[in-house]
C-alpha cells in the first residue's frame, strides 16, 4: 500500500473516531429521555417512558428560562449584527491608525473572560440606575458578539472586487445605491451566517449571562441551577427536541441550497 493510500485511510479513521467522539454524548443523552430513572442516566436501564416529555412540557420555568433565551438572543441578533458589518466595512475601506484602533477595540472583548465583562457591565449601568435583566444581557453580550460577526462580514470583504464600486461610481451611481445593489447582495451569505453564529453564540452563553440575567433567568442558567438542585431527564427531553428541530432546519436548508444549485445549472444550460 502506497503512503498516499495510507495517508488516506489515516484521515477516513480520524474523521470516523472524531464523529463518533461528537455524536456519541448526543446520542447517549437522547436515550436517557427514554430511560424511566429519576437520573438523566441509561445505565441501569429500568425500562422505555415517555414521561419526561411530558414533565418538560409542565416544567413552566424552563419554558420561561427558554423564552429569555431566545429574546436576548434575538435581542444580541439584532444589535451585534449592525455593528459588526459597519466595523467589517471600515476596516476594509481604511487604512493607517484608525484601522488599527477599532480592530484593536472590536477584539479586546474576544480576550477578555466573560466573567469579567459581566461584572464589568453590571457595575457600570448600575451606576446609571439600570439593574439586571433582558436589556443588560443583550448589551453584555454585543460587546462580543458583534466582533465575531465583524470577522465573518471582514473575511467575505476581503474577496470583493473593488473594481465594481469604481465601475459603478463611474456610472453615476451614488454610495448608498452601491451598497444596497452591490455590497449588500455580495454580503448577504456572511451576513445570514453571521446572524445564525451570534444567535447561537448568545443562546449558550454562561459565564457574561450569569452576572447580568437579574430576575430574567436564562435557558443556560436555569439549566446549571437544576444541575444543584436535582437535574431529570426533563433537560435531556429538551435537548432530543433541540436537537431534532436543528436536524430538521439543516435538512430542509440543505434540500433547498440543492434544488437552487439544480435550478441555476438548468439555466445556465438553457
């Protein structure tokens, strides 16, 4: 067997061991909600229910906890995702100290713990009368969120063509019809994807959450708080049907990016 044969099988074996190391926790975890123990836990077996669907569906704090989640995710959505386009477009259009000032700035929160970027922004708007909750959260949150939308928008400017701006001011087109006809199109793949990155990114976040949630509990927390109380296979429930809605999404996004794919090389033929 030739080494490139070798290496071949070497990395089909690293990619099965690697899945098999990811999807093994979902899996065990999904048939512990089938497992009718009081522990989130397939061994002993004691024998197949479907009793904690039905304790998640009564389990009215981990709906709320749930729908905080989903507000300060939408909420950081929403807010990062401005504000990261519009540092990607200055960082790709300027140069010299400015440049380097706001990339400086967009990625100091990157490196600093979320604990303290927590503690940090409760104690300044706590200054300002603004105590804990929903608000605070989102805005703890965008302080980080936004540069990772920034790197995404930034990496997708880097292959644009400059040459259709200059082309299109030549014509009389004014800037705004240039981004909004020529930019924002080019940047729409990055921009739904940076949208998807910072939703998800706040619907886990801990560690900044646990410091700003105030009364206004999130998913995340809600979860850790049962973890020392008493965690059930409710949590696991949850996660089956988290984890079969994302399933799904990809499934049916998949089909339609193929049935585009399949409709633009018919006309292209044509």
């Amino acid at each position: 067997m030739s080494s490139q044969s070798l290496l071949k099988w070497g990395i089909r074996a690293y990619l099965t061991l690697f899945f098999i190391y990811l999807f093994i926790p979902l899996i065990i975890m999904s048939t512990a909600t089938f497992n009718d123990s009081r522990f989130p836990t397939i061994m002993p077996w004691k024998g197949f229910t479907l009793k904690w669907f039905d304790a998640l569906w009564q389990d009215e704090g981990m709906w709320q906890a749930l729908g905080n989640s989903v507000w300060v995710a939408a909420g950081v959505m929403i807010v990062a995702l401005p504000i990261g386009v519009a540092c990607a477009l200055f960082l790709s259009t300027v140069e010299g100290k400015g440049k380097t000032f706001v990339y400086s700035l967009m990625m100091s929160p990157l490196l600093t713990p979320g604990v303290i970027i927590g503690i940090s922004t409760l104690i300044f708007w706590k200054g300002l009368d603004v105590t804990g909750g929903i608000f605070l959260t989102v805005i703890a949150q965008t302080t980080f969120i936004a540069a990772y939308i920034m790197l995404m928008v930034l990496a997708r400017l880097q292959r644009f063509d400059r040459t259709l701006e200059q082309a299109a001011l030549s014509l009389g087109a004014s800037h705004w019809q240039i981004f909004r006809r020529i930019m924002l199109p080019y940047l729409k793949p990055a921009i739904i994807s940076a949208a998807v990155i910072a939703f998800l990114q706040s619907f886990e976040n801990y560690n900044t959450t646990l410091f700003v949630k105030g009364y206004d509990t999130t998913l995340t927390v809600y979860i850790a708080s049962k973890v020392r109380t008493g965690l059930t296979p409710a949590v696991n429930a949850l996660g089956l049907v988290m984890i079969s809605i994302t399933v799904l999404l990809a499934i049916a996004y998949e089909v339609k990016r193929r049935r585009e794919e399949a409709a633009n090389g018919v006309n292209h033929d044509a």
